[in-house]
C-alpha cells in the first residue's frame, strides 16, 4: 500500500492555519514518525532559541542603505506630506475607529453580556458558523483604550 493511502491518517492545523498530515501503515509506525517530528521540532526550537540569545541586534539601516541593498537609489529625500502618513497610519489591524479585519474581511464588533453575567467586547470573523477555516475571536480587554473606545455593530 502507498505512502497516500495508509491506513492510519493524522493530519493537524497550525494555528496559522497549515496542515500537517502524517500517514502510516502500522500504529507503532505512526508512533514513530510523531516521536521523530516531535524531537525534529525540539531541537529546531532550541537551536532557534540559543541562535537569539547569542545574536546582536542590527544596527538600523537609513534609508541610502535600504536602497543600495534593493539596487536602488533614492530620487527625492523629501517627506511625505502629513496627510499621506496618515492615510497609512489608519491600515493597522486594531483601529479604535474602525475594528479589525481577517482574512476573511471586516470582523464583526460585538458588544454583550456572557452566560457569567460579565460583559464582553470583541471582533468576530465573518465566515460562516464552522467553517474549518474560521478565525479565532479576537476580545478588547477592560481598562484599556481599546475597551474604553469600542463601538459595537451589534449589541447581543
């Protein structure tokens, strides 16, 4: 039998959203292949973990640098006007006037009181109730501005 038709079939996703199947013929096979891939990801982890420990930060490049290492050069040092610089400020992912997006589009703000009687504030995905790619939701926590400036598009 091959490899794409084992008997025995795992397949995990990251919270990133990867997959990851193993497939083996034999339970103590699949035993083996995760026991492998656990120690693989261990020592991964810890060479990636001493790698950053030992390293220095980079001294920050200027914007000459960053063109020369594109193959570049700089036409006009000239600043961007304050409206344009504005205009890119608003595309961060929490926006106190506008929420948050997904990769599936706007995410919902929801505005509620929990089965424990607490209130509740948080974005919600808008892809259909159990689809397998469906994002996490993502709640404002008390105290913060997030909390204090939050404006629900419903209120449950």
């Amino acid at each position: 039998m091959s490899s794409t038709e084992a008997p025995i079939s795992i397949t995990v996703k990251s919270a990133a959203g990867s997959l990851i199947t193993v497939r083996a013929e034999t339970g103590e096979q699949l035993d083996n292949l995760v026991a492998e891939a656990l120690a693989a990801i261990t020592s991964a982890y810890t060479e990636l973990e001493a790698a950053v420990k030992n390293s220095a930060s980079p001294a920050p490049m200027s914007a000459n640098q960053v063109a020369a290492s594109l193959g570049a050069s700089i036409v006009d040092n000239t600043p961007a006007p304050a409206v344009v610089a504005d205009a890119w400020a608003n595309t961060s992912a929490p926006s106190i006037a506008g929420g948050r997006s997904c990769p599936h589009g706007k995410m919902t703000a929801i505005q509620g009181t929990g089965k424990d009687g607490k209130l509740y504030r948080g974005y919600f995905c808008p892809a259909p109730k159990g689809a397998f790619d469906k994002c996490k939701n993502v709640y404002a926590r008390v105290g913060t501005p997030e909390w204090n400036t939050f404006v629900p598009d419903q209120v449950k």
